[in-house]
C-alpha cells in the first residue's frame, strides 16, 4: 500500500523563478495539506486542499499557490522565490478534512533557493 | 492561539535509559494531541495521539498521557534503544478552534548511544 508520494524529491532553483512540488495522497485518502520546515523547526501549514478547493490557509503570501486534481493528487506552486523559502516541503493527507486520527505525511521536497 | 512548546534538545541517552520529552500545549478549543518522528532525511511518521483528556497514547514502547489541567503531552519510554534515535515533534489539532490544521513544536532531537 503505497503512502503519500511527493516529487521531485530535491530541486535546486534560482532566487525570483517558480516552482511546482506534486504530491500524490495515501489510498483512499481525499484530503491533502501542504507544510513548509525550515531546517530544525517543526513544520508550519500553508494550506489544505479538500474536493479540489482550498479549504484553510496558513499565514503565507500569495506566492504560494495550490491546487488538487479529481483524483485528489495536488500541487504547490510558488513563485516569485526568496532564499527564505529553502525548506522541505512535506504533503499530508488524510481521510477527510479533519485531523482527529493524524495525517499521513510524505518524505518531502528539499527547495533549495540559491 | 494555538502553540506547542517542546523540551528543548538535542537529547543524549545511553541505550536502555529511559526518556522523557516534555510537550505543553495552548489551544482554543478541545485538541487531539500527537506525537510524530522523523528520521534523518524522511517525512513525519505517526507514533502516537490521543482525541481527549486523560488518554493514553502508546506505540513501540512509547506513551504519552493527555492532561488537560495541566496542559501536557509528555512523550515517555522506558528502555530507549538505538534505533529510537530521531527528531520527535509534538503536534496538536484544534477542530473547534482555527479548524483542523497541525500545529507542530519545534521538534527535540533524540540520540542514543549503545
């Protein structure tokens, strides 16, 4: 049974150009959120997708962007990029909206800004 | 709001020592509490949680007890070994209040040497 899948799994982009990380959920899974951690912090939420909506955002700009397809797969896009926004960035899913039984979280996306 | 504060590390026990990682927490509403892990280079894993007061969570040898009149999560075992050696988050999930976003401590890292 296949987990939460993200790719690509590093990525090396420039300061002031766009990236897009893709997440695919756990079986059966229809909701997907999307956390940044910086190196030795815990993970902060960007935002949750549900039924193909944003449903929830954390406290980040517009530049951060997302979207979830019909077969609840999503994507995190930010543009514009700052050194700032190095971090791995980690997709959970879960079955349904709310977190009572913990999310399943993905090995991440290491962003490299340089 | 809601916050997690975490023990500060890093943490060093000689294996078969026994472990206590401290974890309060604020939150608006009723929060279901959690314990994750992270071992170096991979996403969170899931140890433990528990949706009201006075559960325990447990896992691999590792429990945690929810305290609402003193707001605790602690994260406890008592033969730690080896392999146990990782970065352990605390993390709440508060429905009722700001909706069902992770709210994550800044994670103590934990090494055992044989």
């Amino acid at each position: 049974d296949a987990g939460v899948t993200q790719s690509p799994t590093h990525l090396i982009k420039t300061r002031g150009q766009q990236v897009t990380l893709r997440c695919s959920p756990k079986s059966g899974h229809d909701t997907v959120s999307w956390y940044q951690q910086a190196l030795g912090q815990g993970p902060q939420f960007i935002f949750q997708y549900y039924e193909e909506e944003e449903r929830q955002r954390g406290n980040f700009p517009d530049r951060f962007s997302g979207h979830q397809f019909p077969n609840y797969s999503s994507e995190l896009n930010v543009n514009a990029l700052l050194l700032g926004d190095s971090a791995l960035y980690l997709c959970a899913s879960s079955p349904g909206r709310w977190g009572f039984y913990g999310y399943t979280f993905g090995s991440g996306t290491r962003l490299t800004v340089v | 709001g809601n916050s997690v504060t975490q023990m500060e590390g890093p943490v060093t026990l000689s294996e078969e020592a026994f472990l206590t990682i401290n974890c309060t927490y604020t939150a608006t509403g009723y929060p279901s509490l959690f314990w994750y892990v992270q071992y170096p280079g991979e996403g969170l894993q899931l140890l433990l949680k528990a949706t009201k007061a006075d559960d325990k969570g447990s896992n691999k040898g590792f429990e945690a007890t929810y305290r609402k009149e003193t707001t605790s999560f602690h994260l406890e075992k008592g033969s730690v070994q080896v392999s146990d050696s990782a970065v352990y988050f605390c993390a709440l999930s508060d429905p009722q209040g700001t909706g069902n976003q992770f709210y994550f401590g800044t994670g103590t890292s934990l090494t055992v040497i044989p």
